[in-house]
C-alpha cells in the first residue's frame, strides 16, 4: 500500500513539474494539494480524463493592491465543455441589458419587471409564466437570476441568452477583459447555428407602461480559434443512431479554466484586481447573484425547492469535502458548477466565515470510460463529483493550514 502510494505521487510530482511547460516552486500550493494520495487516481491519468485544475489566491502587493494569483495545472492543455458553468456571464449581462434599456427608453425596466416572451421558432407558444415564483408567477430576471444559481436551471439560462443576444452577450465579456470565452447556443435545446442567432420579440410589462424589444438577430462571431483535442470521445449517439466517430466541440461552447476563474473574481470580490477591466454591474445585480450563488436551496423562499431532491450539495461539487473540514455554518460557497457529456467543470470561490480567509478554486474532469457521448453513461457519481470532493477538502486544509487526515 505503502509503495502504490509512494510511486502514484512521483507521477503526480511528475505531471505537475511539466504541466504548463514550466517548472513549479517546491512551496507551490497547488503542486501541493495535487500530490495528495487521495486525488491520485485522477492526477496520475490527467491527461486522460483532461484534468485542469486552476488555484486563485488574492495577494496583497506593497501598494496595498489586491491582486489575483493563478496557480495552473494543465490550464489550457485542450477543450473542455463548460456547460453551466457560462450561466454566470448571462446573469451578469441581463444585469447590464435592462441597464440599457433604462437609458434608452426612460422606463424603470428593472430585474423585477415582468416579461413576455413572443413565438420565434414553429411549434412555440407566448411564455410569460414561471410557475415558480411564489410572487405573483411573472416571468422576470431576478428570477431567472436565482433558478440559474440555485439548481442550474437550462431555460432560465436561454431566458437570458435570448434577452441579451449571442454578440453582446460575446461584448460583455470582452469589455470586462475575458477574451477566451465562446457563448454560441442553448442549453438543452439544440438549435442551428443560424437559429442561434435569433431572439425573439419581448415584452416588458411594467405597472404603468410596456415597452417591446422587438425580435432580433445578433451579428456572428469570428470563427473560433482552434484549440487542441476538440474532437472528443471515439463514437456519439444521434437520436437512436450511433455515430462512430468522435464528437466537434468546434461549433460549441468554449471558455477557458483561467478566464472563468478570473470572472468569478470579478463578480465576487471587485476590490480585487483579477486580471481584467471588470464586471460593469448595475442597479443590486451584484447583490442578487451572490445570494443566489452561495445560498443552499434549501434556503431559498423564492423560489421553494424541497430539500429531498435539492439537498445542501446539489450543484456544489466541494461541498461534501470541505463539510469533513469544517461543520456548514463555518464557511460559504460561491460557485457555479457544470456537467454534461462527460465534462464535470467547478468554479468557486470557498470563504471561511470565521476569518474571511477564502480561495478560489476552478477545476474540469472528463469521465467517460466507454467512450460514447451522449449515452448518459458517464462516471460522474463514481469518480467525478468523489474527486471534486477530495479536491475540495485537501484544498481547503492547505490553505488554512489545517492538519491532514
């Protein structure tokens, strides 16, 4: 035991020595936390499960400057799927379209204005009902704010998406200095490049006016730049039929590990300098989203969630391994996971309550052993979430410097 341990953490040390392209301080935190035996069935194939793990420290510079500092591995190393993980941009562009809506019409269009989504596509019917919320069941951003955050709600996403249009939902994440990031499609409902592009008309019903945005088509993006393993898996399933070939992510969503985690600064801690220009948030958007983020659906009361089927860990990946570190009420989650075709990604930022002491913490996996996408037999409860666990915890106990079990 002694020795399968032993020669499974030189191979970590290995990977960690190369990853990037260059050599690590022995008092690297990260390199650190990755040599723990309990992370190295992952680590020592990391490559085969496309393992990027990403550490986020806030350094204080002797002008008093916050400053984020990135620790990386394999950062970059090839595609992965953010899936919703992206939500978190959408939510902070709402925010700033119904900001600009305000100036340009002169009406209080606020977060709780309610909206009527128009027909767009055959087969589609006026949506102006969540049912949902408990106050009044209008169809608004706040709520669609909380839903994404709460339990990763796909259509409050496309609700959003739809709101804010492929190119300036592509702008905002540029203005705030996020250049990787790729947000093209729906999620869970697939749509044609070209539909992509469409938002229909919407319809903002305040208590004295109403105010029409009419249908749009947004301005295509550049062609992707290419990025390394984008084909994934050896086969797909189309419907009932099988493919036998890899899948192209090239035509999907994209969004690197570093920008993700730099954007989840931005929000959370704008005191610090994380790279960029910044998130530009308006009105309590802000405010709104780390309720949402950090709270537990259990704790929401609008909407309500039974804590049956939405228990304290339900889209919180760290949770179970930070709860062997520290009892629940001692710290706090800001975080948005994502999952599909194999792809476990989370993005978050862990503070301990008691001192404020935080980190952030950004990590993908890919698990998929037959190799078929789009099969829903992927190993997400048998070695992603147990390692976004593991990880969680043996963080947690470097940065606050607490003994190991």
């Amino acid at each position: 035991m002694h020795c399968q341990i032993r020669i499974s953490t030189l191979i970590a040390f290995g990977l960690l020595i190369l990853a990037g392209g260059r050599a690590m301080a022995e008092d690297d935190l990260l390199q650190q936390i990755l040599r723990s035996p309990k992370l190295q069935e992952v680590v020592s194939r990391a490559a085969d499960y496309r393992l990027q793990v990403v550490l986020g420290r806030v350094e204080v510079k002797d002008d008093d400057r916050r400053v984020l500092k990135q620790y990386e591995f394999r950062a970059g190393a090839e595609y992965f799927y953010p899936a919703s993980t992206v939500k978190l941009f959408a939510a902070v562009a709402a925010t700033q379209k119904l900001a600009a809506l305000r100036e340009e019409t002169g009406l209080a269009i606020d977060l709780d204005t309610p909206m009527v989504y128009q027909p767009l596509f055959d087969g589609e019917e006026v949506e102006k009902e969540d049912p949902d919320n408990v106050e009044g069941g209008t169809l608004t951003v706040r709520q669609q704010i909380r839903e994404i955050f709460l339990v990763s709600d796909n259509q409050a996403f496309n609700y959003l998406y739809e709101l804010v249009g492929q190119d300036e939902l592509a702008e905002s994440m540029l203005l705030a200095g996020l250049e990787s990031p790729r947000i093209v499609h729906r999620l869970s409902e697939f749509r044609s490049p070209e539909e992509n592009l469409q938002s229909p008309k919407i319809d903002f019903m305040g208590e004295d006016f109403q105010y029409s945005l009419p249908q749009r088509t947004a301005t295509p993006l550049p062609p992707p730049e290419p990025v390394d393993r984008i084909k994934v898996g050896k086969a797909y399933m189309s419907g009932d039929q099988k493919i036998d070939e890899p899948m192209d992510f090239t035509l999907k969503n994209h969004f690197s590990l570093v920008d993700l985690q730099r954007g989840l600064c931005m929000l959370v801690r704008p005191d610090v300098d994380c790279g960029g220009a910044g998130l530009i948030m308006v009105d309590d958007g802000r405010g709104v989203m780390l309720e949402a983020m950090s709270q537990y659906p259990r704790e929401s009361s609008n909407p309500v969630y039974d804590p049956q089927e939405y228990p304290d860990d339900y889209v919180k990946d760290l949770f179970p391994g930070l709860l062997r570190v520290f009892p629940k009420e001692r710290f706090r989650i800001y975080n948005k996971t994502g999952q599909a075709y194999g792809f476990s990604t989370e993005n978050a930022w862990v503070i301990d309550m008691a001192d404020g002491n935080g980190f952030f913490l950004a990590a993908t996996l890919y698990t998929n052993a037959n190799g078929v996408l789009n099969d829903d037999q992927y190993e997400y409860d048998e070695i992603a979430r147990p390692f976004m666990a593991n990880l969680g915890e043996v963080a947690a106990r470097k940065v606050w410097r607490l003994e190991d079990d």
